[in-house]
C-alpha cells in the first residue's frame, strides 16, 4: 500500500513539473517596438497583436493589443481601427470607460482607463474614411496572475455612450495580417513581458 501510494505521489508531482515546463515554454519570445532607459523613467512596450477582427463588405473593425511597462507598472495599449467608404460613428472614452475580460474560468477581470478623454482620429486613405481610437488601460491588484493562467473569450468595453462586445476567438486566420493567430492566449503568452 504504501508503495502504491509513493509511486501515486511521484507520477502527480511528474505531472505538475511537465504542466509547469508546458507553461513556460507557452509563452512567447518579447518584441518591443520601445525600450527606453533615461533620467525621466524606462518604458517598454511590446509589438501589436491582433485581438479582434470583423470585416462585413465595406465595414472593417480591428482592435491591436499591446502590452509597457512604464516606470515598472503595466498597461495595456488598446488599439481600434475602423474602415469604411461611409461615415463611421465614432467610440469615445472618458474617465469612466472600463475593459472587462470574461476569462475562460469564468472570472471577469476590470482595467481602468487612464483617464484622458479622447474620441480618436479621424482621416481618409486611399478610397476609405479611416478612424483610429488608442487607450491606455491599467489593471487592478492582482488580476494579473488570473490573466496568465486562463485564456480570455469575451471583451467588453464601456465607452463614454455604450457598451461593445467582443468575441475573442480561441484562434483565427486573420485576413488583414493573412496569419494565422491565437487571441484567447495573449495574456498567458506575452504578460511575462511587462514583469
């Protein structure tokens, strides 16, 4: 009985090591498009990565993720791009605009804009009106560990007028990149980034 018993104990710790061993090599290899080291701070930034894509005729909607590490406290860069050949309504944030994300777990995390007010940039490209809303979010105490161990399927943000859903899919062929990518995972792959 007693070796039984062992022998149980032996294959649960294998077993924990090689989920660990898993996890670390899950996580990707950090790009930064900014590092900056002076007498005002550091700032890191990591690359931008595709969380969201709809394109619908004429209409496209894309929103990039990225993740700094600025003066040693982590924000997410939240990026939209929208295209269309008509108008396209613009989404505006203020101090109140928060992103939720509704983990795979069951656990929804909060970040808190940064509290500038901004309805984004609006412009014309080739045959197309083009607006571009950037955000900087900080997360709460201690959500960041909930990111690195589950994968996130919805994304919520309250904008100053209305609230918008995103179905963040498991993995995708994004057309714009013509890649083939893994939203659900890019806080389990890149967080250790910015720590």
């Amino acid at each position: 009985m007693q070796k039984i018993k062992i022998a149980y104990m032996k294959l649960i710790i294998f077993s924990l090591l090689l989920l660990f061993s898993l996890q670390i090599t899950a996580q990707k290899n950090c790009d930064y498009t900014v590092e900056v080291n002076d007498s005002l701070g550091t700032l890191k930034t990591t690359k931008e990565f595709l969380m969201f894509e709809r394109r619908f005729g004429n209409n496209e909607n894309y929103i990039f993720f990225s993740l700094s590490l600025d003066n040693g406290t982590p924000v997410l860069n939240f990026q939209q791009v929208q295209k269309n050949n008509e108008f396209i309504k613009a989404f505006c944030i203020d101090a109140s605009t928060k992103l939720y994300l509704q983990l795979e777990n069951g656990k929804i995390i909060t970040l808190v804009h940064t509290n500038t007010e901004n309805c984004g940039t609006f412009f014309r490209n080739e045959d197309k009106n083009v607006r571009v809303l950037s955000a900087n979010f900080l997360f709460l105490k201690n959500t960041i560990e909930e990111l690195k161990v589950s994968p996130v399927n919805l994304m919520r943000v309250k904008y100053s007028t209305e609230t918008v859903d995103y179905l963040i899919k498991p993995e995708m062929q994004s057309e714009l990149l013509n890649d083939f990518i893994r939203p659900e995972n890019y806080f389990i792959d890149y967080l250790h980034c910015v720590e």
